[in-house]
C-alpha cells in the first residue's frame, strides 16, 4: 500500500450525509489521515476507517444495559 499524501482521494463514512463517499486528505498524523473533508458536502471531519458511529439509540440501549447490569451486581 503506497503511502498518503495531502489531497489524495479516499472512502470514509461522513457524519453530515450519513452515507460512504469520496473524501480529500486535509491533514496527516503519523503517515495516516487525520482530518478529512466530504467531496458531496465538503463537511471537513476526522478520519474514521469508513465505520459508522453508533447511533444515539444504540448508545441509550448500551446504558441502560449498564445501568440494568450495574444493579443486579450490587444486590445480594
């Protein structure tokens, strides 16, 4: 795999459409991508490996899971 310079192009997941696009390498970190921006909406974002982040449901979910979990451990 050749190395990444600024303005290459490449896939990531953007927040603001919500969907895997085309992107542009704004910064590097450690001869990876660190910032880069959507070329739908030019939305300028860290690099995440074209994962999604959880959802604000799943994330709920998790807590109270947690939470359910944490008061069964401490009853006797």
């Amino acid at each position: 795999m050749r190395e990444h310079r600024l303005g290459d192009d490449i896939d990531d997941f953007c927040v603001k459409c919500r969907r895997l696009t085309n992107h542009l390498i704004v910064s590097i970190l450690n001869e990876g991508p660190a910032k880069v921006r959507c070329r739908s909406c030019y939305n300028e974002h860290d690099f995440r490996n074209g994962e999604a982040p959880p959802s604000k449901k799943d994330l709920k979910k998790q807590a109270l899971f947690d939470q359910v979990l944490g008061q069964k451990e401490s009853s006797p």
